[in-house]
C-alpha cells in the first residue's frame, strides 16, 4: 500500500523539516535504487569497527541501512556507531533492492546524521527480552514505561488498528446521516448504578464522572432524531478483570421513532462495518500480530442472530451452569454462551428486576424488559449493551419510584417525555472491548496507550 500523506505543497511545515520519503514505500519498491533521506530511529544496531548494520524505523516500516567506514569516512562513521537503540536519525543514502534483506530493500548509507541521541548511562529500557517475557505485553515492568512501550512493533500495531476502528464508527453513523453530540462529563445522577460511580469534589459539592452519554443524549432526541458519540466513560470498575477499564471509550447512539429491533440493527450495522474496514485497511497490521482474517470475514459477512434471554438461560442450565431465571448474566455465563458461537449474538429481552428504569417494559409480557446485549465470540462476551426506552412520563415515573429512584437528579430526564415523549431506543458499544476482540488481544489493556484501572493512574 502506497503511502500518501501530501505533506509536501501543503505549506504546513517549513519546507527544510518536511519528510517526504517514507520506508513503507522504500520497502513496496517505490525509491529503487534512487538517492533518499530517511528520518527515524533505531530499532536494532550491531556491526564491528568498519560496517555497522543499522535497522531504522518510521511509523511505516523498518529498512535495513549499511555504513561502511570507507564510505562516511572516519568521524561520520564513529557517529553511526554511537547510535544506540531509539536515537532518532537522518540516514542518506541508495536503495538497493536486496532478496536477502528483510522486506526485500537496504540502503547502502553514504551519510548518518545523529539528531536526537541515547546516553550510554541510559539505554533504552524496552529490550527484546524484557518483550519476550512479557508474552504479549501484560508485566508491571511494560506498564511503569508505558510511554517508552508505545513505540514496540506490537503496540503500534494497536493503535493503528484502534484508530481504524474508530475511522469506521464515525463514518458508519455519518453515512447514515447521523449527527456528532456532545454530553458534560460532570453529572449529578448515575445511569448504570451507584457502585460504580466515581465521585469528584466540585466546589463544595459532589458530583460524578459520567458513566454514560444516554441520558443527555435523550434529552436532545426531539431535537436531532439521530445523534451518536465517541467519548469517554467513566466506571469505578473495584474487581480487575481482562475486559474492564475505569476510564474507557464508549460509542454510543441515540435514535427517535424507533424500538427494540431498529436499534439492533444499527449495532449489528457498526460492527460489521469496522469488521469490514479492518479488512480494508488493516489486513497487514492483523497478520503481523497472527490475527485469522477468516474470522474478521465472518463477523463483517453473516447476519447476527438474536435469541431471547429465557433462551440462553435454558441452554445454560442445560449445561449444568448455576443460573436462575432473573439473574443478569454476568461474563461467567457469556463466556460459556460465547464459546460455542461463530458469529456475534444478541440476547433479548432480560427479564425487568435485572435491568434499570429506563429499559422499556415489553407490552406484550410485563415481566421482561425491550433490551438487547450484543455479544461478541471466542469468548470475548459483551460489546454493546441497549435497548428501548421506557418514552411515556406515566411509565417513566411508575419504574422511577418503584425502583426507588429519587427524581430530582432526574427531572431534566423525566421532562423529555413531559414534553412530546416517542419511541425512541439506544445503544453503548464498548470500543476499548472492540478492538481487544478483533485484534485477538489476551488483554484490553493491550489495545488502550494509557490504561487505566483500581490500580494504575500512571504514566
Ligand atoms: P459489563 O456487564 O460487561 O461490565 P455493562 O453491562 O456494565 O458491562 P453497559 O452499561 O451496557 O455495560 O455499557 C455499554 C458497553 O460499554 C458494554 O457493552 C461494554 O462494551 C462497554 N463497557 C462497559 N463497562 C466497561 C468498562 N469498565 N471497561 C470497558 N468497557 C466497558
Ligand atoms: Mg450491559
């Protein structure tokens, strides 16, 4: 894949500091055996005392670079050699396409200009076996130098495919004509309940970090029909597992006249988008990191099925798994559910004691609840959580109260339905949770630059 990214022309960056040669395109055969100026840094370095074998990265792609003390002649030769791993450099010199070397290009240097070195008395502390004993990323050690550990091979990957993934959530809700909002990050009422509300000083007061958009999403409803976001959320998540993060990006969307089913087809829609942008855009960065594309096909191929929650419980039981009817399924029972599935599924209808007041009772069957869990295969469990919303102010007040609920923090709530309430539905969709899944990451810490959780605000 050519990279492209027109920097020269543009009048952005002082001419003298433009890069315009990028080893991406070095290495897919565009600079043979031309004259170029590559900028990076040091991925590896070994050599004696008149070659050295320098491999430099950018953000594209690393390239082999051989300096030979006959050709910088002595004094630039002792400045190649004293680049030690992670110092950045200006490298000139002919691209020479070579079978033998990795990606199938070197560059026989002519010029190596040291522009930001590595101390001898502080090497770069990000080293292969340090890597290599971490198995994917997961030691205290790769967590303290997070800032160091985002320039890896494997990291970079990540976040490459984290930013397709949200490319792919805009532009799915974009290209439907929905229109970007915004919600306050300071609230006074909780959405998914008390325990996990993260409480903040504020003048006096308290107030919340919000755990969710819905609610201020809701309230412009009337006025925007379709809205959607990006943002983070906030969870005081105490028991630390592989799937949660005290501070995590949610996407959320909001939709008026609509119900239970439309919404699920605009989660089902999202996510096989991203699937199919990934496949697009990612395909390289997923082998590298021995993800089966065969998989990501399936999930951007098939239609998701939906299956009511009085189905999955019975199948659980049926394995002999400790449920009862009424309890939220926590990941103990998704995992098991999950594991048998090829593609994503939605659970449906969870019965109405396990959800809060703003699910909308089905009026077909009182004892449920108009909501739908999406949930994700090879054991990864839910992606999205969403639903109906209870829209009438008689409802909303009756579930308000009999779930003891104090109003107040709700008013602004209950009045959009005092004031031309409809049908209208949502969901929230885990996008830390996505692209763990997709990447087939161990951890959604993996895929996340700075994470947080009970334990760790730092770096
Ligand atoms: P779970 O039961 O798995 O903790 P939840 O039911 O509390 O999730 P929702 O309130 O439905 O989650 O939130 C919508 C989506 O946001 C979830 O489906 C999930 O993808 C994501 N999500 C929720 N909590 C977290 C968290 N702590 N870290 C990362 N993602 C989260
Ligand atoms: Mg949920």
């Amino acid at each position: 894949m050519k990279i492209d990214r027109g920097i020269e022309g543009r009048g952005t960056l002082r001419p003298d500091m433009a890069k315009d040669i990028w080893i991406g395109n070095v290495q897919s055969g565009m600079h043979d055996g031309a004259q170029v100026e590559l900028k990076g840094w040091v991925k590896r370095t070994r050599g004696s005392n008149r070659i050295r074998f320098i491999v430099l990265r950018d953000s594209t792609g690393t390239i082999q670079c051989v300096a030979k003390k006959e050709e910088l002649g002595d004094e630039n030769f002792e400045q190649a050699a004293s680049a030690l791993i992670e110092a950045s450099l200006i490298v000139k010199g002919t691209v020479n396409v070579d079978e033998r070397a990795p990606g199938g290009h070197e560059l026989v240097v002519s010029s190596v200009e040291v522009v930001g070195a590595v101390r001898e008395d502080a090497p770069f502390p990000i080293t292969e076996s340090a890597m290599s004993a971490a198995d994917g990323g997961e030691t205290e050690f790769l967590l303290d130098n997070r800032h160091l550990y985002l320039r890896t091979g494997r990291m970079t990957t990540m976040l490459q495919i984290r930013s397709s993934v949200f490319g792919a959530i805009h532009s799915y809700f974009r290209d439907l004509d929905f229109v970007e909002y915004q919600a306050p990050c300071f609230v006074a009422g909780a959405v998914e309940g008390g325990s996990t509300l993260f409480e903040v000083p504020y003048f006096g007061r308290k107030v919340y970090l919000t755990q969710s958009w819905q609610l201020y999403a809701e309230a412009a409803m009337p006025a925007l029909e379709r809205l959607y976001t990006v943002a983070p959320s906030f969870r005081a998540e105490k028991s630390r597992t592989r799937r949660h993060l005290t501070e995590f990006w949610h996407a959320e969307m909001e939709i008026a006249w609509a119900g239970n089913n439309d919404v699920m087809a605009h989660g089902e829609g999202v996510v096989r988008h991203i699937c199919k942008t990934l496949l697009e855009e990612r395909e390289e960065e997923l082998l590298s990191i021995d993800r089966d594309l065969d998989l990501i096909a399936r999930y951007a191929d098939n239609p998701y099925p939906r299956i009511r929650y009085d189905e999955a419980v019975e199948t659980l039981q049926a394995m002999n798994v400790d449920i009862e009817w009424g309890q939220d399924l926590d990941y103990s029972k998704e995992k098991v559910l999950t594991a048998d599935f090829d593609v994503p599924h939605f659970l449906t209808h969870y019965p109405k004691m396990a959800k809060p007041f703003y699910h909308r009772v089905d009026p077909d069957d009182e004892k449920y609840v108009l909501c739908h869990d999406l949930l994700a295969p090879e054991g990864y469990g839910e992606i999205i959580g969403g639903g109906e919303r209870t829209w009438s102010e008689k409802e909303i007040l009756q579930r308000i109260d009999e779930e003891g609920t104090p109003r107040e923090p709700y008013q602004f709530y209950i009045d959009t339905r005092t004031y031309g309430g409809v049908p209208h539905g949502g969901f929230g969709l885990g996008v830390d949770r996505v692209c763990s899944w997709l990447s087939g990451a161990d951890h959604i810490r993996e895929v996340i630059p700075f994470p947080r959780d009970s334990r760790r605000v730092t770096p």
